[in-house]
C-alpha cells in the first residue's frame, strides 16, 4: 500500500504550514505545537503514512511512520 506524506514546514511569516496530500492549499498554524498536532491527526486518519517537520532552511527535525492499526474490532 502506497505511504502517503504530512509535511510541516515554517513560513517565512515565521508561522508553520501543514501540507496535506489531500489538498492543494496548505493549512497555516501559529505555532509548531498546533501543526504538529494538526499534522498528526491528519496522519492518524491517513495510515501508513509518513509525517514529517522541517525547519526554514528545509532540515528535517523529526520524521515519523504512523503505521497502519492492527485493531481488527
């Protein structure tokens, strides 16, 4: 099953953007505690799925794989 990525990345208003495979437009945050938790529900909802924050000079802080469940009920 192919991974689909979540990318946070700052702006250069020094706020934070969540790009989301699903859409075009991406989703501005003020702070990167609300895009990361933005970035992972979406994650969540999107298994497998990669999630991914880089900085303004586009170095990855941190890099996850949210996994697929394997809660059967």
């Amino acid at each position: 099953m192919p991974t689909s990525t979540v990318q946070v990345c700052a702006d250069h208003r020094g706020g934070w953007e969540v790009e989301l495979p699903d859409r075009s437009a991406h989703v501005s945050c003020e702070t990167l505690d609300e895009a990361r938790t933005l970035a992972y529900r979406h994650a969540a909802q999107m298994r497998p799925c990669d999630l991914v924050v880089r900085d303004a000079y586009d170095r990855v802080l941190a890099h996850q794989l949210i996994a697929e469940s394997t809660d059967r009920t």
